[in-house]
C-alpha cells in the first residue's frame, strides 16, 4: 500500500498520512477492545474480525484491479483496515495463552508464533516486489484477500476451552477500563515495558514508511528494491524469533529487551548513513532481528508476570504502546522527513531510541527487586 501511494504521489508526508490512518484507530479502540477480551470469548471475535478484514481487502483489490483507485480511497481503506485490526491485534495476543496448555511453553510459542509471522515477511515481499513489477500492485491485493480464508478455517477448526475468567461479575466498561488502567500503572515493571514500547514505536518504528524513498531516491531502485529491503527486515526479525524460541527460560529477558533496543538502533543508523545496496540490506536486517526481538521478549515478560483476570486488558496496553502510538510517529516523520530530510529523521529517532534503552537499563536492577518483578 505504501508502495503504491509513494508511485501514485512520490510524497513522503503521504506516506506518513497512511502510515498513520492505518494505525490511529489503535490509540483509541484498542482499550475497549481489551476489555472485550476479558469478557467474550475471543475465538469468536477473531472470526468476525477476519471475516470483515477479508471484506476490506477483497473491496481494495478491486479497485485496484479496475483501475478507479484513488490516494482518498487509500486512505479510507487504510482507516477501515485500522479499525478491524484495533480490535483484531489484542484478541489475537489475549488468545495465544488459550492455545497453550503448559504456561511454560508460553515463552516459546510467542517466539514461534513471531518465527512464523516473520517467515511470511520474509517471503511475501520479495514475491510482491517481483509481482508489482511484472504486473502491478493489484495482483498482491488480490492474494491477501485470499489469504484470509486460511485463517477463518483454521480458527474454525480449533477446539480450545476457554480460559477462565475467575468468576467476577461485570461491571461496566468505562469501570473495567479504568481498573485495567489502574492495575497497568500501578505494576512498576509493566509501566516500564510499555513506556519503552511507546518511545520505540514513535521514534524509531517511523523507519519502515520512510523505506520506499530510500529504495527509490537513495539506493535508485523501485519495486524490486523496496521488495529486497523489506525482505532483509524479515530475515533479520525472523533471526531474532528463533532466538527467542530457542531460549530455555524467561530469566533474562529483561537484558534481552535493552540489548535489542540497542540493536535496532544501530541498525537504523547504519540504514540512515548508508548510500550501499549490501550495507543497507544489513542494516535492514540488524534492525528487524532487534524490533522482533524486543517486541517477542516484551510480549513474554507481560504474559508471564500479569494476572489472567487482566490479561485481555494489559495486552490491548502494549498493543496500544506499539501500534497505537505508531501513527503519531509515522505522521511526524512524514512531515520532518520533507523539512530535515530522510536521513536526519531517522538519525533524530533513533537518539531517542538509544536513549530509551540505557534509561531501561538502568532501572533493571531495581525492577528486580519489587515483589512483582521482572523475570
């Protein structure tokens, strides 16, 4: 999609509207969306929300197809395909632990599960970047419609017993809301994770809208190249995956999330200064193993140390410190990269990044002493 705006546009604050619009209605939706999770059963709920995101691609494909697209209907297909995953993103973290039958195979099965999200991007752009050139963008949105009957089978075809959800009565969801609120804040060490997610996701997550005018303007490629680029941060967050998996414990993953944060960081710089086809695939590469490793570590720390009855609702929390505040970041480097330029935007992000992880780090020591602390 963002391929196909910068070819329709050649703007860098387009691609930062559409990076935004896609994302925004995480910020807002995905609290409520927790607190859904807590109280439905969430097998159910992921059915209705692929059922309506194969809609939404099925409706994009087509105008694509038909020639009529327009850069307003990208962006209202963005909006729509935001507003599915914001409720969507948070069930499906929630609804994990209901596929794992031993909590201490949860740490694996996050990281395996990430293994096989980032098998697929690995594959999927380097086949959509060779399918845009040969025959468009159209083609690609065809197959992702498609793509979600896959899912809606294998959902339906699951049996799996519901985890309970302690037996408390409900309470309004505004109460609810609040009292997950409350139970994140108050948790020191689930405050600090998210607090670093958030600062990642603002300042240094903007790198991936940013790739098409270095594919095109900085490296003097196209489709092929944008493909390859995000093909090597598929390899590198795929690295970073299998890592995870193969770790025997959750001890010391909370030295594992400052030293993927600083990965990431060098990654983006090197990317940042590069004008090399090699370096930059490498840098893509470092970056991507960093990203999936933080967020895979992230996700394990949280699911391993929170309590069941709040799972739903501290979940759509790091959903929202990752991609909900995303589009802000997507927004403002869109607009900084056509004032300061590409390089210096990602450069400015990525200080803050780095300073995120030594200020992480150095409240480890004492998050380890709390009663409810850090594995």
């Amino acid at each position: 999609m963002s391929w196909l705006v910068y070819r329709l546009t050649g703007s860098a604050m387009l691609l930062g509207i559409i990076g935004f619009t896609s994302l925004i209605p995480n910020f807002f939706i995905t609290p409520l969306a927790g607190v859904l999770a807590d109280r439905w059963n969430r097998r159910r709920l992921l059915i209705v929300t692929q059922v309506l995101a194969l809609i939404q691609a099925a409706a994009l494909a087509v105008a694509v197809m038909t020639g009529i697209i327009q850069v307003w209907q990208i962006i209202l297909f963005s909006l729509l395909l935001g507003i599915i995953n914001a409720f969507d993103i948070p069930l499906r973290q929630s609804f994990v632990v209901e596929m794992v039958s031993d909590r201490e195979d949860l740490g694996n099965a996050i990281a395996l599960n990430s293994s096989m999200l980032n098998s697929a991007r690995l594959i999927g752009p380097a086949i959509a970047g060779l399918l845009v050139a040969a025959a468009g963008e159209g083609i690609c949105f065809i197959i992702n419609s498609i793509s979600y009957l896959a899912v809606i089978m294998a959902l339906l075809a699951m049996r799996v017993e519901p985890v309970s959800q302690g037996g408390q009565a409900r309470r309004r969801i505004l109460h609810e809301l609040r009292e997950g609120f409350a139970y994140t804040y108050g948790f020191e060490s689930i405050r600090s994770i998210l607090l670093l997610l958030a600062l990642v996701s603002l300042m240094g997550m903007p790198y991936t809208v940013l790739v098409p005018i270095f594919a095109k303007e900085i490296l003097g490629g196209g489709a092929q190249t944008f493909g390859f680029l995000m093909t090597a941060s598929g390899c590198g967050a795929l690295a970073g995956s299998l890592y995870l998996a193969s770790r025997k414990s959750v001890l010391g993953l909370g030295r594992v999330a400052v030293m993927s944060t600083v990965l990431f960081t060098l990654g983006i710089v090197c990317f940042a200064l590069s004008s090399s086809m090699l370096i930059s695939l490498t840098s893509m590469a470092v970056a991507g193993f960093g990203i999936m490793t933080l967020l895979a570590s992230c996700n394990t720390i949280l699911q391993t140390i929170l309590a069941e009855e709040m799972r739903g609702r501290v979940m759509s929390f790091f959903t929202m410190s990752i991609i909900g505040i995303a589009p802000f970041g997507f927004l403002g480097a869109g607009a900084m990269a056509g004032i300061i330029g590409t390089r210096e935007t990602l450069l400015l992000g990525a200080s803050f990044c780095l300073l995120g992880a030594l200020l992480y780090a150095k409240q480890l020591p004492h998050l380890r002493e709390k009663p409810q602390s850090l594995p």
